[in-house]
C-alpha cells in the first residue's frame, strides 16, 4: 500500500478512484500516565509519555484506514491527513482520512 500526502504519485497513474477512506481511533491518558508526565512537565522538554500516546493514537488511525483501503481493493491512499480532536478531558480522537485509488506505473 502506498500512502502519500499529495495528489498524485510520480510515474503513476490513477486507474480507479475508490472515495474517501478513513480510520478513527479514540485515546484516553489514563492516570499513572497524567502523573508521570506531571513530573515530566516539571523538568521541562519533551513529555514522552504524551508523545508515545499520540503516536499510537495517530498510529491505529493510520492502520484503519489502510485495512479500509484494502478491504475496497485499493493499492494506495492519496492526500492522506490526519485530524485530532479533544472530546472530553483526557479523551483524544485521532482521524487519518484519505482517498484510497488503485493505480499503475505509467
């Protein structure tokens, strides 16, 4: 599966335009987390335990919307983007969303 964030894929052409594909996903820091990062937060720098929940979150979004992709038949995602939204506090959506096609080399 190739996945890109542009329109297009140099030396490829879209054969089939399958719609829109998704994959959401819904993260909560839990509350060991939210006192690890507090005593990070104190220190100053990068919250790693933030950052490792973000990228998971971002990254069961991404994985959901490839199993989506290829459930349609499609062998790449074009204008792949990602949006994030706080729900309640400490509740997280992660969408990934693109526009799943089937191409072939030009």
């Amino acid at each position: 599966m190739i996945v890109v964030t542009t329109n297009d894929i140099p030396g490829y052409r879209i054969v089939e335009t399958l719609g829109i594909v998704r994959g959401l996903t819904v993260r909560s820091r839990n509350l060991v987390g939210n006192i690890g990062a507090s005593i990070q937060i104190l220190f100053g720098g990068n919250i790693t335990v933030y950052t490792r929940l973000a990228e998971q979150a971002r990254q069961g979004g991404f994985d959901l919307m490839v199993e989506e992709a290829e459930a349609r038949g499609a062998n790449a995602i074009l204008a792949m983007r990602y949006d994030a939204n706080e729900i309640a506090a400490a509740v997280t959506e992660v969408l990934a969303y693109g526009t799943a096609v089937i191409i072939e080399r030009e």
